[in-house]
C-alpha cells in the first residue's frame, strides 16, 4: 500500500500557516503576556501609576491576542 500523492494537500493550496507560524505568534503573545505582568508588578513597587498602565495594557493586549489565537486554533 503506498501514498496516494493526489490526496495530498500542501499548505500553499490551503492557504492555512504553516503550524510553525501559529507557534511563533503564540510565543511572541505569551512573551508580551509575561512582560506586562512584569512591568505592572515593578510599578506597584516603585509607586509608578503611569508604568502600571502601561504594564496592565499590555498584559491585556496580550490576552486578546491569545484569545484570538486560540479561537482561530479551534476552528471556530
């Protein structure tokens, strides 16, 4: 039994990313995700309100951005 090539798909006819793409994106959002929770702690400390708005906006830019990752991973 072997493969039958015109039942493959390749990504360039689907026009889906590659899963290495949806990897990177993922990554760079949990990376903001991480620094805005930093950044918003650090303010606390230091009585910064102006960096602990900054800090909080990011953290929620970077939800959304999971969010909406996860949503276009799900299929929906």
């Amino acid at each position: 039994m072997g493969i039958d090539k015109q039942k493959i798909k390749k990504l360039d006819k689907t026009d889906e990313p590659a899963p290495m793409d949806k990897v990177d994106e993922r990554i760079d959002a949990e990376m903001k995700l991480i620094e805005g929770k930093t950044k918003e702690e650090v303010a606390k400390g230091l009585a910064n309100d102006e960096l602990a708005r900054k800090g909080r906006k990011m953290k929620e830019d970077a939800e959304d951005q999971l969010k909406g990752l996860r949503e276009r991973g799900s299929g929906k």
